[in-house]
C-alpha cells in the first residue's frame, strides 16, 4: 500500500475506533464525503450530526447520504460548527471530524476561518468521550489557509499539556505546502 493521502489517513484511524451505535460529527460536510463514511460506521444505531454554512453544499451532502440509503442516521444543520455545542451532550460523542478550507471548484472566499475553526475545535473537545478523536485535515496551499493550519497546529499541540495524545501527518516533496492532518486523541 502507497503512504495513503491525509483524508485517506484519517478514515482508516477513524475505522478503528468508531464503534457502531456511536455519536459522530462532521463539521465540514461539504459535498459528503466524509458524512456518508462517518454515517456507514455509526450503524442503524448510530446517529452523524453534520454542519455546514452552505446550503448548496448540504444539498449536496444530503444526496450523497441519501443515494448511500443512509439518511435516517444524519441530521444536517445549516450552521457553523462553532454552535455544535447545542447539538450534543459533553462527553457523548465518538469522533469529530474537520476537512477544513474550501470546496473544490466553488467559492474560495466560502472558507474555513482561523477563529471560527478554533473556537468550534475547542468545542469539540469537550463534545468527545474519552478515547474520542478528532481528525483535522489543514491545508496550507493557499494563503488563508496557510495561517488557519499554523493556527490549528498551534492549538492542537498546546493539548498535550492537557493528556491528550496529538500527532501529525503530511505527505512529503510536494511543490506547494502539502495539506496535513491532525489527529487528537482525549484522555
Ligand atoms: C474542504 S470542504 C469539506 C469537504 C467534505 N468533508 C467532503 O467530504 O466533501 C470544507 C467545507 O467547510 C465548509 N465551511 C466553511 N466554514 C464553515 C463553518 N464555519 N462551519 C461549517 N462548515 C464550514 C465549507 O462550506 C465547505 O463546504
């Protein structure tokens, strides 16, 4: 098998630990990619809050999730994932996950923002159980985005201060910085 890409990565960890009946978040659903693996993981029993602040793009999502036969396991939320505290209780929830930037071929100005990405992540810590992960996929190609992943891996570093287990992945010898993933595992 090649080194898998960062969003690869992040399915075949997140495929350990994510047990069926699990609580899950997609904080970036976007076209639905990562919805339709989180929901096909949670099981019949399981249930995926997904968020967005694009309608076009839960539109999307919904479909996808729909065409999986999965609808009936996620709820979509026309919000940012900085008010997914309403939509769970702390320490119920198995794994979050962040595909941060932009949708490809869409509006670059409908972004992640460094803030916004911040305060939701450290929503999301107090959202996992503990043995839950969160799963961020940066990507500091462009120049926003560039400033968000530094922001991000500062953030995410300071938890080991915390118990957390936080590690970092990233593909090698690309021409423009390549998109990383984070992952954090709660104590
Ligand atoms: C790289 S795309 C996600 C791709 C997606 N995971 C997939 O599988 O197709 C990033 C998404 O984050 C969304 N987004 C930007 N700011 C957001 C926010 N504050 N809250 C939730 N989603 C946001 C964008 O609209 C975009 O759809």
């Amino acid at each position: 098998m090649s080194p898998p890409r960062p969003t690869e990565l992040a399915h075949l960890i997140l495929r350990g630990i994510i047990h069926e009946g699990d609580l899950l978040i997609d904080a970036t659903t976007g076209n639905g990619h990562d919805t339709v693996f989180l929901a096909e993981l949670a099981g019949e029993r399981g249930r995926v809050l997904a968020f967005d602040i694009q309608d076009h793009a839960i539109q999307s999502a919904r479909s996808r999730v729909e065409t999986a036969g999965f609808s009936d396991r996620v709820d979509f939320h026309l919000k940012s994932h900085a008010e997914m505290a309403g939509h769970a209780e702390p320490g119920t929830v198995a794994a979050v996950m962040f595909n941060l930037g932009y949708l490809p071929g869409e509006d670059h100005q409908l972004t992640t923002e460094e803030y916004e990405t911040l305060a939701a992540l450290t929503t999301a810590t107090t959202l996992l159980k503990p043995g839950g992960i969160l799963s961020v996929v940066c990507y500091p190609g462009h120049d926003a985005g560039m400033i968000e992943a530094a922001a991000v891996e500062s953030w995410a570093s300071t938890r080991t201060a915390e118990g957390w287990r936080v590690a970092k992945y990233a593909m090698l010898g690309t021409l423009r910085p390549a998109p990383f993933l984070i992952l954090l595992s709660k104590p």
